[in-house]
C-alpha cells in the first residue's frame, strides 16, 4: 500500500496516554497521531492493551492520564459519536431478530431512513456476502456470519472514522481479501480506518503501523520503515526485534 504524506493533518491524536484500572496499568504513555485518510493498523496479542486504547478513541471509557482527541474534539464527546463506527470484538446483535431488523434498528439511530438506508443496507450486506441472509433471525447464524453482520452495522451509517477490532476474526480467507478491498476503498473516500490485529499479513496491509506489548508502544512506522530499521524480511520478525518477546521484569 502507498504511504500516506506527512503533509496530511492528523485527525486523530493520542498524547501522553495511560489507563489503569484499580491498581493494574493497562496503558502507559502512549503517544499516536493519525492522519486523514488513513489506515492506521494496531499490531500486538492479545492482552496488549489494543482494546483499551481503541476505547478510548471510541470515546466509551476515559483515560486515566493523558489526552486523546479525534476528529477536533477531545474525548470522551458524545456529540461526535455518529462521525465514528466502532466494531468491537463481541457482537451488539438481537439475536432473536433478522439481520434486516438489526441493521434498521441500528440505522434508526443514526436518523436514517426509506430509500437511503435501505441503500445502505444493500450495500454493506453484499459486502459481507450476507444479502441471502437478509431475513434470517440472527440467532441461526454461526459465529462468523455474526462478526460480518456487525461489520456491516459499523459501515451502515458511512462514518468518518471507522474503528475495528480485530474485524476479520472468524472470517475465512476469501472473504477477508474482499473485506480488505472494501476498506481500501473506504480510505481512499477518505475515511480515517484504524484497524487491531495481531494477524501479520492484515498489518502490512496498513499505511502505518502500532506495535503494541504489555501497554506499550513499542514502535511506529510504515510496514517497510519497521522491517527496514529491525532489518527484517517480516512484520513478524520486526515485533520481536522490537521487544515484542521481551516481558517486563
């Protein structure tokens, strides 16, 4: 993927961050600008703090210390909320509706109406190959099929800034190179993506790249400017280089 140019503003920083719960630091001095149509991706494993920092961009939890601003307002701003979806691991559904009811439902939120959300809903369940599915009740579908109808409930409302956590999780390999097309074309609309993942592949898909381990930043580049530094031939190989494998005493 091309690099996105330095000259583009960032509409999302993250300056000075840290969060912890009772007497556990669950994020520590985290510094991350992104920039305006971008695709910023989160790279760690599981328990790096990736989901505790991207609620906070998503403005559902508050940072203990720090600041985080998105899109011109400090967080957490309920009166942004509906210039940001947020895709988070587990699923928002009504189980014992259709994925047509979720999805209206879930469009009535953002005032969308007639003709233009039943536009929408097309669009986004083609996406996520689900359009036979339309008028199934959502507790029939398997565990895949969930985490694509919630992708295609975050996308309903066309945001801004698009936040997915680990958003191909369960997807096979087919329809994970379709979702990634789509959000290329997202990015080059000019919608801001941020992307958690601790799938290699998926991170060097990215314009630029967050390594994250045990609630720190451990580095943060283009895909090639993070193998070129660690003198690496892989991302993977690049997080441990970075002190991916190292824990803290």
């Amino acid at each position: 993927m091309n690099e996105v140019k330095a000259t583009i503003p960032d509409v999302i920083t993250v300056e000075n961050v840290s969060k912890s719960y009772v007497t556990t630091a669950v994020l520590k001095d985290i510094n991350i600008n992104i920039r305006s149509g971008e695709i910023f991706g989160l790279l760690g494993p599981s328990g790096s703090g990736k989901t505790t920092l991207v609620k906070l961009l998503a403005g559902i939890a508050s940072a203990t210390t720090g600041e985080v601003h998105v899109l011109n307002s400090k967080m957490p701003d309920l009166s942004i909320m509906s210039q940001i979806g947020y895709m988070s691991q587990g699923d928002a559904l009504y189980h014992d509706l259709s994925a047509r009811e979720n999805l209206e439902f879930f469009g009535s939120i953002y005032d969308l109406r007639g003709e233009v959300l039943s536009r929408r809903i097309n669009n986004v369940m083609s996406l996520v190959d689900l359009t036979a599915h339309l008028n199934r009740p959502v507790h029939l579908f398997s565990g895949g099929m969930k985490r694509r109808l919630s992708l295609a409930i975050t996308l309903l409302h066309e945001p801004e800034f698009l936040i997915l956590d680990e958003p191909t999780v369960g997807i096979d390999p087919i329809l994970r190179k379709s979702i990634w097309n789509r959000l290329k074309e997202l990015c080059l609309s000019g919608t801001t993506l941020l992307i958690t993942t601790h799938v290699m592949d998926e991170a060097e898909q990215c314009h630029r790249v967050g390594m994250i381990r045990d609630g720190r930043l451990l580095a943060v580049g283009t895909p090639e400017e993070l193998r070129n530094t660690a003198q690496s031939d892989t991302i993977e190989e690049a997080f441990i280089h970075y002190g991916g494998i190292r824990h803290e005493n």
